[in-house]
C-alpha cells in the first residue's frame, strides 16, 4: 500500500468535482505531480489548468501522462460518481495501483488535525464555508478543504500551516463522511434524500448518528434543534443550535435593514451584539448561527466574529444575485431538495413581499425525482409562476415514466410549464417576471450568464 510520504503523483478520475479540485490543489500546493480525467470542461477544470494541473476530456488511457503510470509513486484518486466501466479506473486497478474515494484521502489527510466537520442533507457547504471565513480571519486561523468556490477567497482550498483546524464538508453521499474523524461537528439538516443509496430515511438517519458517533473524546457535536441524533460518547460535549427555538445558540433582535438581516447572538459563551449578516437570506441567518457556533467552540473571540462576519460574501450558487436593478431582481441558487426549495423561497419571500416570484428549476437526477415529485410540487407550488426544465441525469439512466411532467401533473397551480433550454428566456421574458429565480445542482448554471443578460436587457428596453 502507497504511503503518503511516497507519493511523487496524483491522478484524479473525476477531477472537475468540487470536492476533488479541492484535493487537486491540496497535493499541487504539496509540489506533486498532479493532473486528471474529467467528463465535461468547466470554468473550474479552465482555472485547474491555468494553475498548471493537465486535464483531458476523453476516457482513454493512451491520454495518461507516463508521470501517473508509476504503480510505486502514483496515487490515484477517484469520486464515487465515475460508472464502474471507466477504462482509465479500471486501468489503475487492474495493475496494482493504489486507488481511492475522495474521502478516503480526505480521511488520511486530515489525520493529526482538529477536524471540524459540516454535515446535513443542505446547508453544509454555506455553514463550512462560514466558518472557514470566521477562522482564517481570527488568530486561530484553518485549513479547509470546502464544496464550493466561496467569493472572498475565489478557491475551495484554504492552507494555513500554523493552524490546528481543518474546515471539512462532510458529505452523506455514498456515506463518504464515514472516513472522517472529526473533532468538533455540526449536523444541519438529516432529510430523507440520496435513497438510491440509502433505502429509506431510517437508513439516512442510521449513517449520521454512525458519523456522530466518530467524534473523539473531548469534542463537541453541535446539531440543529429537533434532529433525531443519538448522542455521542459522554466525553463529548452536546450543543444545539436554531433560528427560530431556543437552542444554546439562537438569535434574538432580529431585523431586516437595507436588504441584510442583523441580529444579536445569544450563545453558552454570552450574547453577541449587533452582528451583521453580509449576504442576504433568512436561510443563511441560521447557518451563521452555526458557523459561529463552530467558531467560538473552536476559540475565536466575539470581537473577530463580529468584525468578519459581514465581510462573508458568499458561495458561488449560493442564493447569488445576477440581477439587482429596481426593476428586476434575478437570483440563482443550487437548491435541489424540496426541503432547499422551502428555504430559499421563503428567504426570497422575505427579502421582496410585494414582487411576484418567477421560478425556474432543473430536477437533479431521475431517482431524486422519483423519490420526491410530491415534495417538489408542494415547494413550487409556493411560486408565483413555474418553469420546469428537463432532468439532468449526471452519473444516472433515464428511468421510463420518470421527467419533469411528473412533477407539473402534481401540482396546484396553473402557472407551470416544462420548457427547454434554448426556449427558457423568451418564455421567461413573455411573462414579464420581475423577480426571478433560478434553481437546480444540474447544468443549469451554464445558463445563467445569458439569463442574467437578457433580463437586464428586458429592463432597458
């Protein structure tokens, strides 16, 4: 078996995947050799290679670099939602190469640090990405490895050599959090979803206890109020946390003004006051709420969280305004989740009571939808108009009877229609939306830029 301290290259099978480019640029960073395989070319395989990592676009191992057919000194890294019938995957295993998931690695790495881990079925990558920012702006300082590009720091990998911490997004998928040891963690959210590999939502909460209950002795778990969680060994400490009950750490005084929500924090440590939320939604006031949370356990001081917090500009995809002119608001998010869709709209809802909400989604995966088209109706019914954009497949098959009309044939309301890409901004633009928002963890990004065009083009003309 490959040691760490042997390794001279990095292949990556999947590379373009946030959680992997993360990864990619850690053992960059580390002065090894890195390149790899991806499906589809991204703005973030283009930054990759602009930091000088080689990627290529067709499943072929003649396409290999003979740097990364070294058995002895190449480690192979790969994401769960490569099929089993990749050449390049099979190549590396049939000839004795070390080959693991992206959390494996991500376990290994972190081993020796105080992990501060981030799970739940939505909001983990806003709350890590938080708390990174609330760290590496205080005397504590972090590493982090984030699923998401977050808008102060323009990368998903954050290096600190003199800090302890490592900020990790603990992801359900294919169970992968299981390979992490975290020292502190922070469960938001334990809906049912992922049941193409879960069964059902008994199986879901299964995992994450079996998460929490890897937390090493003096830890802490800190975990929305109201999940079914066991709790953990007695050598580690319980917090709990909430936006609207009295959790350890809730907000009080809690007010809108210009656009941004301000709140006093009320937490085991003492009240913080007047804290100032940079960037818009109700959803995201809960998730400070926990990052902060994490911050404090980890020994950042009122003053820095105070002082850094509204300097948090965001995730990319995370409630992200493209269009912010008196006459047209246009927001994009990744909400895929009838639970995510709940939540954005409702802070979407609150930010603009009087402007009626003009909604596109694109489903993600058939099974998602299969499992939840009652959800997603209900959610989107909530909207004031509806398009519905085809099904995007990712690593999944069409499954027969399984597509956006399923949902449209739910729900209530009359103002929904399935559309295709190329005809979504006339049809938006019949409308004459004044408020628009765009959801979905598809390809529907890819759309935006020109969305966002065409909406601003409608106001001036």
């Amino acid at each position: 078996m490959l040691q760490l301290k042997d390794i001279k290259s990095v292949y990556f099978i999947g590379i373009g995947g946030i959680g992997m480019s993360a990864l990619a640029r850690f053992f960059k960073y580390e002065g090894k050799e890195v390149a790899g395989y991806d499906r589809t070319q991204t703005d973030l395989t283009h930054k990759l290679e602009v930091e000088g990592i080689s990627i290529h676009y067709t499943d072929d191992v003649d396409l290999i670099s003979s740097t990364f057919k070294q058995q002895l000194s190449c480690l192979v890294v790969y994401t769960p939602a490569v099929p089993k019938d990749h050449t390049e995957l099979n190549f590396f295993r049939d000839n004795g190469f070390t080959v693991k998931k992206r959390a494996e690695v991500l376990g290994l790495l972190t081993q020796g640090m105080d992990g501060i881990c981030v799970a739940g079925t939505h909001g983990k990558t806003t709350i890590s990405s938080m708390t990174a920012h609330l760290l590496k702006q205080s005397k504590v300082g972090c590493n982090a490895f984030l699923g998401g590009i977050t808008n102060n720091y323009k990368t998903n990998f954050l290096h600190d050599v003199k800090s302890p911490y490592v900020v990790l997004e603990a992801d359900e998928f294919d169970r992968s959090f299981l390979h992490l040891k975290p020292h502190f963690a922070l469960v938001s959210a334990m809906d049912a979803d992922h049941l193409d590999i879960y069964g059902d939502a008994e199986q879901v909460y299964a995992a994450f206890n079996e998460f929490v209950s890897l937390i090493g002795a003096g830890g802490a778990l800190l975990h929305k109020v109201g999940l079914p969680i066991n709790e953990p060994d007695e050598e580690v400490e319980i917090f709990t946390y909430s936006l609207d009950e009295e959790g350890d750490f809730y907000p009080t005084n809690l007010h809108l003004k210009n656009g941004l929500y301000q709140f006093d924090l009320q937490s085991p440590f003492g009240k913080i006051s007047n804290v100032t939320l940079g960037i818009p939604g109700l959803v995201n006031v809960e998730n400070a709420v926990g990052a902060m949370g994490l911050a404090l356990l980890s020994g950042v001081e009122e003053d820095e969280i105070r002082e850094a917090l509204p300097k948090f500009s965001g995730i990319k995809r995370r409630f992200e305004y493209h269009v912010r002119e008196e006459g047209m608001v246009y927001i994009d998010d990744y909400a895929h989740h009838p639970e995510e869709i709940n939540a954005t709209v409702k802070s979407v809802r609150a930010i603009y009571p009087e402007k009626e909400l003009t909604v596109v989604f694109q489903p993600h995966l058939f099974t998602r939808t299969q499992d939840f088209a009652e959800g997603f109706a209900k959610a989107l019914d909530k909207c004031d108009q509806i398009f519905l954009l085809d099904i995007y497949p990712a690593r999944e098959l069409p499954i027969e009877g399984v597509n956006s009309e399923m949902i449209l044939k739910l729900m209530e309301s009359e103002k929904v229609k399935v559309v295709k890409k190329e005809a979504l901004l006339d049809e938006l633009l019949k409308v004459k939306p004044e408020l628009v928002l765009s959801l979905g963890a598809g390809d529907i990004d890819k759309l935006v830029p020109s969305l966002a065009e065409g909406l601003k083009d409608s106001i001036s003309n």
